[in-house]
C-alpha cells in the first residue's frame, strides 16, 4: 500500500481501516477486523438502560391510533429506524473537510451506537447520559403512561352547566381571558379541544385529523415535521456567510473543526437536550395541534384599533384527576400529548401565552398518575415581535415543612410532613415540555417567559431558540419552583448563529423542603455569529439544609469577535436584609415572603399583563405566586454555622 501523508508524518496506510492493516494481540497473534457491527449493538446496555427501552416502548405502542396524518408516520418511522453503524469517512489531509479532531476505532473492535441510540433511531432517557444527569430516570421508568385519554383525537363536548363550572375553576387559577380580551383562546382538558370554551379563528384554531387528511400546506407540514436538538439537519432558514455562503446544515456549523456533527453521534448527544425522541412520541401520539398564526396585517389592525399591544392569544391545557382515563387498572397512569405550532410573519406581533393547569381537582374522581409530554414550535419572521409565556401550574401545592425531621414533627404533635408528601397523588405526576423556538427573519425578536411553578413530582422544561438572521434577539427569561419531594429540570439552548444577534438570558431558582432541582443553561456562538452580545445569568436561592441544586451554566464560543458573559449564583435568604426588615416592624415570616417574592418578580413582570393581572387581584400570577411561596417558607429560627450566607 502507498504510503499516506499527514503533516509531516508518513502513515502506512491511509485509511485506518484498511484490510491489510495488522495489529496483534497480547499473544502476538494478528486480531480479527470487525466489520458487522449489528451483533454489538445492545452489548453496553445495562438493566436500566434495557428498562428505560421498555418504558418508552409501551408508551410508542400504546393503544390507539395516530391523528397527525404523514407527520405521525415519518416521526414514528424515525423512531423505529435503527441508526446505522458506520464509521466517519475518512478525509485526507489537504481536503476542505480535514480536520485533525477525530476520534477513531480501531479495525479490531466494535463499533457501538451512541448512548441511548441502542434500539430507537432518536435518543431516549439513560441515567448516565448527559441530558439526563440528575433527573430522576429510574423514578420515572418506573411508572407505567402507557394509557390514553378516553376520546383522543375527537373534541370533547361540555354542557352548559359544565362550562359554567370550568370557566369560573379558570378564572380562580388566573386562566381565562373573556372574548374581548384576547385574540384567540384555544382550551384542551385531557389532551382534547373544547370548542364551547375556545375562542377561534382563521388565524387561532385547532387543527386535528380532518385537516391533515384534507391537506394543509406544504410550509405548514415543513415546520410540524422538525425535530428539536438537531435531528432535523436542515436549517429553518439560511444563516449568511461570507466566507462560506449560505448555510443550511446544522451538523456544518463552524465546521471542519468546531463543527458538533450529526445528531446521532456521541459527541452532538452530549450537548443536546433529550427531547427528540419525545417530540418524535408527541407527533404520533398527539390528538391535535393548537394553531397560532400571527400576520402583519393583524398587527396593523390591531394598532390602529388600540394603539398599543395586541391583546394576547391563550392556550390552556388542563387536567383533571383521572387524567380522562377510563381504564380500571389501579397502577396504570395515562399520557397525553399537547402540541402547538406558533408562526409570527414577517412584520407581525403576538402575545402568546401558555398555561398548565388542574381541573375539577376537589372532585371525588380516582385519582390517576399523568404525563404529560408536550412540543411547542415558534418561528418568529423578520422585524416580527412575539412575547411568549409559559406556566406550568399542575399538581396542586407540594406539603409544607418537609424539611423537618421525624422528632421534630412529633414533638408539635403534627402528621410527619414527609409521609403527608409521600402520600400526595400528585407526585406520581410527570410533566415535560420541550419548547423550540426559530427567529428566521433579519431582526426578528423574540421574549420568552417560563414559570415552573406546579406540584406534579417530576417535571422537565427545555427550550431551545435558534437566531439564524442577522439582527435576531433573544430574551429567555425562566423561574422554577420547587419543593416537597419534588424533582424538576429547567434546560435551555440558545444558539447564535447570524452575524450581530442578541441575547439576553436570566434563570432564577427557588429549592426547598427536600426537593432536587437543577439547570443547564447553554449558549454555543457560531464561527458565522461575529458580533454576537450574549448575556446569562443563574440565580438560586436555596430555603433548606435538605434542598439540593444543580446549576451549570455554560459558554461555547466559537467566533473571535463577540462580546458574552455569564455566572452562576447560590445563596440562602439574606439574614442581613432579613434583619433590615424586622427592624422596621415587619414579624420574620413577612419578612421572608417579601424577599421571595422581589426575588420572582422580576421574572413574573415579564408575562402579559392581562394573565398576571394587577397586584390586588386575588387570582392573579402574582397572588398566586405569592401563596406558593407562602407554603415554602421556613418557619422558626436559622442557626448559622459558620457564618451566614450571603444575599443572591
């Protein structure tokens, strides 16, 4: 064989994998190339691993058709595509797609499918994968979803005095806005439209089996089929590039050497998210897709109407105890799947807002275990505006004072609060949401709030925003709250992509009781996104010796031309401030929930007006906040060992 030459080195063989290749064993005798891969697919796999499997499978396979028409079938396709075990190219030195940064295999082992890759064709839960570290897998494969609404895919009819109950449950939780006070109300409880709760129209409305059978458009069916964390390679618009010209793959981006690759390797699975495999599962298992779609035109009207912002559009998606499951197995939970598709034109503006919630959860109803799995997709075109909120408000309120011990409960003579939490029906609950946002205009601008606010026992928000265009912003602003024995996950990505793109992010945590709370916040920074201004910052306050978080945010800066910061912040109540305030008259539990709450409400004056309503109004965000944070404050006095804690 000619030689091959890299650098200044000289290599035998040019490619690694070159059949007449020799290389020995520990008795000097030549190794066997491995060629078929297949047999050492599910070698690596432990009995966790194999379990998570199952648990996804019996959610795949449940019974029940599928509503989406071709999305359904390619997403389900996907997932039952096993990836091919094929080895990277091999590029010689010299060409454009060199690059010294490649990890190889030798000819004489295996080649094995990236972590959580093993049976689906997109990655699913693994305890030790890097999406999934700290979140509660085996908690959560565990439990048995596998069952479904009764009536998914058909719109659930109400009675009069049935609508009269639900709307006056919405108002006392802050989710409702009558007629004239929004563009667009869409209502989903158990997964399924109700028309006699809904305000639609041309451009908000509830899109199920029937329009995707009759056809919708070509752009519409485009943007339904993307898959989040790159497994959809092809870019939602063109990034310019100078040097390079327009760029349309994902896996390219800053290539040959800072490039992430494909979706499917190791490497790219080790900054994504995990949410592919459940945006895949939504596609197929969803009973329909709330439609939102914001025009210029609208915009134009509605400024000339009022001469302010518009009146915003809510989706409500709620629940009720059974989760509308019909089924008599004790242990079986049930699964639905929300979904909404948010456009905003070129030149247009909208107010979006989101909300979780229960209904009807004082009725005498069996209780059943939920997850929920929701995908929300937003594409904001150029010079657009959107504001968009997300609460989640679910599972009731978690049980106060956790934190105390066994003595201590028995010496006030109350029920132990930790076996009151481990007694709670709400804690068998899962909720994620994966929200993925594409700013595919020149100067577009998108602000996104996320509140995690609810008690369900396990719950998972990750958002993603892509600024593609130059000129794009972003403000991702997020809250999480989390107590009892609750475990919740706050991930977010924001990719600058575009020359002179903007963003802005503030995440704030508040831990207490026993609960386990984490973020990842990451910014990555394209070769292509010179002039990027990126700011980032985590802030945690931590209400209990037995509270836990963690908190990892993270910078990747690929171009040279860039100004970004970002920190990280851990702290308890300041007991300075907290003295401040008692010296002025005001008794410590007053002082504490006045300090929690200046600590959210920067994050809660961001949600439209409408929905936080004024700070008298009993059922408004910021009342309803208040008495969250009320249920989590400490009682009695610190003792400070060591020094006090400094103020977040």
């Amino acid at each position: 064989a000619e030689d091959g030459m890299v650098g200044e080195k000289t290599f035998k063989y040019a490619n690694p994998y070159d059949p007449e290749r020799v290389i020995k064993g520990e008795d000097g005798e030549p190794l066997a190339h491995i060629t078929d891969h297949d047999p050492y697919r599910l070698s690596r796999m432990s009995n966790s691993d194999r379990a998570a499997d199952a648990w996804f499978g019996a959610l795949l396979e449940s019974e029940g058709e599928s509503f989406l028409g071709p999305i359904s079938e390619e997403h389900k396709q996907r997932l039952l595509q096993k990836v091919e075990l094929v080895d990277e190219p091999v590029i010689a030195y010299g060409e454009e797609e060199w690059t010294p940064y490649v990890v190889r295999r030798l000819p004489t082992s295996p080649l094995y499918p990236a972590y959580g890759l093993e049976t689906y064709g997109l990655p699913v839960p693994r305890r030790g994968a890097e999406a999934w570290r700290q979140f509660d897998v085996n908690g959560l494969i565990a439990m048995d979803y596998s069952g479904r609404p009764e009536g998914v895919g058909t719109d659930k009819e109400l009675s009069e005095k049935e609508v009269e109950d639900a709307v006056a449950s919405f108002k006392s939780k802050g989710a409702w806005l009558d007629d004239d006070s929004c563009d667009g109300r869409l209502v989903y409880i158990n997964g399924r439209f109700c028309p006699s709760l809904s305000k639609t129209t041309d451009e908000v409305k509830n899109l199920n089996s029937a329009d995707f059978e009759s056809g919708l458009s070509t752009e519409t069916l485009e943007l339904l089929t993307r898959l989040p964390d790159g497994h959809t390679d092809k870019l939602a618009a063109e990034v310019p590039d100078s040097d390079k010209g327009p760029l349309n793959s994902l896996e390219k981006l800053s290539s040959p050497d800072h490039c992430v690759g494909k979706a499917t390797s190791q490497f790219a699975i080790n900054n994504q998210q995990g949410t592919a495999a459940f945006a895949a599962l939504n596609s197929v298992k969803a009973g329909s897709v709330a439609y939102v779609h914001a025009s210029m035109k609208d915009a134009s009207a509605d400024s000339e109407d009022e001469g302010n912002a518009p009146k915003p559009v809510l989706i409500v998606n709620a629940q009720t105890p059974s989760g509308g499951s019909a089924s008599t197995e004790e242990d079986k939970g049930v699964a639905f799947h929300p979904r909404l598709l948010a456009v905003a034109d070129d030149g247009s503006v909208l107010s979006l807002v989101q909300m979780c919630v229960d209904l009807n959860e004082d009725s005498e109803e069996a209780p059943c275990a939920t997850f929920v799995n929701g995908y929300t997709q937003v594409y904001v075109g150029a010079n657009a505006n959107m504001t968009h909120a997300f609460l989640e408000e679910t599972g009731g309120q978690v049980t106060s004072r956790v934190e105390i011990s066994d003595k201590e409960a028995a010496e006030e003579s109350i029920a132990n609060p930790r076996e009151e939490e481990a007694k709670r029906p709400a804690l068998r609950d899962t909720h994620f949401q994966a929200i993925d946002v594409h700013i595919t205009g020149d100067e577009g601008s998108y602000a996104g709030s996320v509140m995690e606010l609810g008690g369900c026992g396990r719950s998972r928000i990750a958002i993603s925003t892509s600024l593609l265009r130059p000129g794009a912003s972003a403000a991702v602003n997020g809250f999480s709250l989390s107590g009892g024995a609750q475990r919740s996950d706050m991930r977010t990505n924001i990719q600058h992509m575009a020359q002179g793109t903007i963003s802005r992010q503030e995440q704030r945590n508040m831990v207490g009781g026993r609960s386990t709370a984490s973020f990842r916040g990451r910014i990555r920074v394209e070769q292509s996104a010179q002039q990027t201004d990126s700011e980032q910052l985590s802030r945690t306050i931590l209400l209990s010796d037995h509270a836990r978080i963690w908190a990892t945010p993270s910078l990747e800066i690929i171009a040279d031309d860039v100004t970004c910061t970002h920190g990280a912040t851990i702290s308890d109540l300041s007991e300075e401030e907290l003295f401040y305030l008692r010296s002025r008259g005001l008794d410590r539990t007053t002082a504490r929930n006045l300090l929690m709450y200046a600590f959210v409400e920067e994050i809660g004056s961001s949600v439209d007006e409408r929905i936080a309503g004024k700070f008298e109004d009993e059922n408004g965000l910021r009342s309803r906040v208040t008495r969250r944070l009320e249920n989590l404050v400490p009682q009695g006095e610190k003792t400070l060992v060591g020094g006090e804690f400094q103020s977040a």
